[in-house]
C-alpha cells in the first residue's frame, strides 16, 4: 500500500535589523556635507554668482587629453 507522504519545509524566515547607512559604508555626515555643496553650488548658478575655476578646469581638460 501507498502511504502519504507529509513534508515539512526546513526553510525559516529570520529578521534582520533594519538596515541603515552604516552597513553600506556611508557615514551620514558625508552625506550630508555633499548635499550641502551641491545646495551651495546651486544657489550659486542661480544667483549667477558661481565663478568658474578656468585654470583647473584647463588643467583637468588636458589631463584628459594626454
């Protein structure tokens, strides 16, 4: 005779701590010193007050080029 067989799942769930910038690597004062350059610069570009750096900007543009 056949009998049924029952199984059972070995699988199990287990519950993580919520994941924060920490586990990435990513301290969030990093982050948020480069949204506040990001914010600086844009109001900069918007108040028409950014400068532009022609000297670096000539040097990197060369680097590229070599």
């Amino acid at each position: 005779m056949i009998s049924t067989i029952q199984a059972q799942s070995s699988a199990y769930v287990t519950q993580s701590a919520p994941r924060d910038e920490s586990s990435k690597g990513v301290q969030k004062t990093e982050k948020s010193e480069a949204l506040d350059k990001v914010a600086a610069l844009k109001e900069q570009i918007q108040n028409g007050t950014y400068q532009v750096d022609i000297v670096k900007t000539a040097n990197a543009i060369a680097e590229e080029l070599i």
